[in-house]
C-alpha cells in the first residue's frame, strides 16, 4: 500500500498530478484560496445562454427546453453565486405546464397568476444577466 508501486504513474499520466486547484464537474475550485469559480468556458455558455431573445421582456412564447436549460446551468452558477438562488423560483414556476407536452411555456394558474409569473420570470432574468 505504501511501497514503491503504492502510485499508479499511468494514472497520474492521464489525470494529473495532485494540485490544489482542479475543475471537478465543472466548476473551478481553489482549496488554498478557498474559492469556487466558474471556468471561462462556462461563464461564456452562460453569457450566450441568458442574453437568447426568448427570454427578453415580454416574450411569451418561450420553448420549454431553452427554460430547462437555464434552469440546468442555474444550478451550477448558483453554487458560485449565491445571489441567483432566489431567482430560481421564477423559473422553476415556469417549468410548471398546464399542457404536458407543450414545446413552450404555460404556467398554471389563473390570468392574473400567469402574468405574475412572467413579470418574475422577466425579472429574474434581468438579475441573472447582471451576474452573468
């Protein structure tokens, strides 16, 4: 276990040597610095992501897969950025359908609900552009 074949050097080959920053599922972690980060690649994603025209003010007929898909990578910029998690909400409120199978979005609840949910929908998606 300790002996002079205790490390597997192929190993060490493909995955590198012990360091303490590493990118594991997709975040950047600094354990002297004590930070976690977003690589540039993902801070991009997002960038392109969140400024999509379906999700600008007003739009109403947003396709569901482009909401799970902020919903998905809100997951991971929410472990950097704390800040994002209340906004969460007002996209989870949109994955609710009242048709199951619908391509686009149609939150449950009456008129006035629906266009409550948009408005906070909207607005969140303005805060999350700012943090992005």
């Amino acid at each position: 276990m300790l002996g002079p074949k205790s490390l597997n050097l192929k190993e060490v080959d493909e995955e590198g040597s012990f360091s303490t920053q590493a990118i594991p599922w997709g975040l950047g972690y600094d354990t002297e610095a004590g930070t976690c980060n977003l690589p540039e690649q993902k801070l991009l994603k997002g960038a392109h992501l969140i400024t999509e025209p379906c999700f600008d003010p007003g739009n109403r007929h947003i396709p569901i897969l482009d909401v799970q898909r902020l919903r998905g990578n809100a997951t991971y910029w929410q472990v950097v950025q704390p800040a994002l998690r209340p906004e969460l909400g007002a996209i989870d409120v949109l994955l609710a359908q009242t048709t199951p199978g619908d391509p686009y979005v149609c939150p449950k609840g009456d008129e006035a609900r629906v266009e409550e949910a948009f408005q906070e929908f909207w607005d969140s998606v303005e805060v999350i552009r700012v943090l992005i």
